[in-house]
C-alpha cells in the first residue's frame, strides 16, 4: 500500500488528505513545537504563552480534521521530521495522534512539506521523502513561490532541477509546476 505525507500540517491538511488519500493511508507529522518559540514564556507583545498557543494549535488541529476528515482520519504522528522518517525507515508500529496502530514505512505517492521552512530541514524532508517516492509521484513545498524568502524556495527549486520523474510544486502564491 501506498501513502500520502504531509509534513507540518498546521494550515488545512483536510483538503489535501481527502485529494492524496484516494484508498492510501494519509500520515502528518507535528511534534508542535514552532520555531523561534520559548516555552514558559509569553509571545513578545502579548500576554499569551507559547504553552497556551501550542494547546490551541493542536486543538484546532483536532476540531479540523474531525469535522472536515473524521470519516477518513489522517494517521498523525507526533515526531520531529528527522525521528519520524527513521522509524518510517524502519517499518515501526506506532500509536497516532487519535489512539489508532499506524504501521510506518513503504512507498509514498504525495507528499507536502510545511514544517521548519529553513534550507537545511526542508532539503532533508526532501530527500527523506524521495527515498520513497513512487515514480510520477508529488512534492509540494509550502512557502516556496519565487517571492519567497524561506529557505524552501531554494530546496524546491533544488529538486525541480534533479527530478524530472516527479512532479515538484511550489506552494504558497500561484501554485505551479517547478519541472
């Protein structure tokens, strides 16, 4: 069986899932911890804490994809990019984000990376991922459209040049094809 991958979910995996799913397992990876956070501490101009925005954002998470999703829920796993892809790799069973068994590894068919948006970790999901990626299979790159700054645009343009039996897609403004 095939899956689809969703790295860093935290806008709308909903839409996506439903689209990728099609019969294969859907699995998303947040460990919610955001970049540049200091937990224990309030958000600069606010009096929220970090620890409060993360209970809200997996909240949200939640109510999202068990209104839009709750017929087909994604296998959500809460790991760090580099520790989910070595237990994919190693074909752990694991218990997801709902209390369900998910058997990781094997092929993968889409895949849309929104995780830490620096060079370094979008080229090493990239490369995680395309150790599985079926031929003809997708990438999305959040936040890499040409006007960006993310270190992703780079990663995604850096692929769309070595991999032409794959569809890589800039995300974020006028979706397109890189290749």
């Amino acid at each position: 069986m095939k899956s689809a991958l969703l790295r860093g979910v935290s806008q709308s995996p909903n839409l996506i899932a439903k689209k990728a799913q099609r019969g294969n397992p859907v699995f998303s990876v947040e460990e919610w911890i955001f970049e540049g956070a200091n937990f224990g501490h309030c958000i600069p101009g606010t009096s929220a804490s970090f620890d409060d925005y993360r209970c809200l954002a997996i909240e949200t998470f939640r109510s999202n994809v068990m209104l839009f999703n709750g017929d087909r829920l994604p296998h959500h796993i809460e790991l760090s990019s580099n520790k989910f892809f070595s237990s994919w790799n190693a074909n752990e069973v694991m218990t997801d984000f709902f209390g369900r068994t998910a058997k990781l590894g094997g092929p993968i068919v889409f895949a849309y990376i929104d995780g830490a948006h620096t060079y370094e970790q979008s080229i090493r999901d990239f490369r995680n991922i395309d150790r599985h990626l079926v031929s003809g299979g997708f990438i999305v790159f959040d936040d890499s459209a040409e006007n960006s700054d993310w270190g992703s645009r780079l990663s995604a343009q850096q692929a769309s040049k070595h991999l032409s039996e794959h569809r890589i897609y800039a995300g974020r403004g006028r979706r397109r094809p890189l290749n």
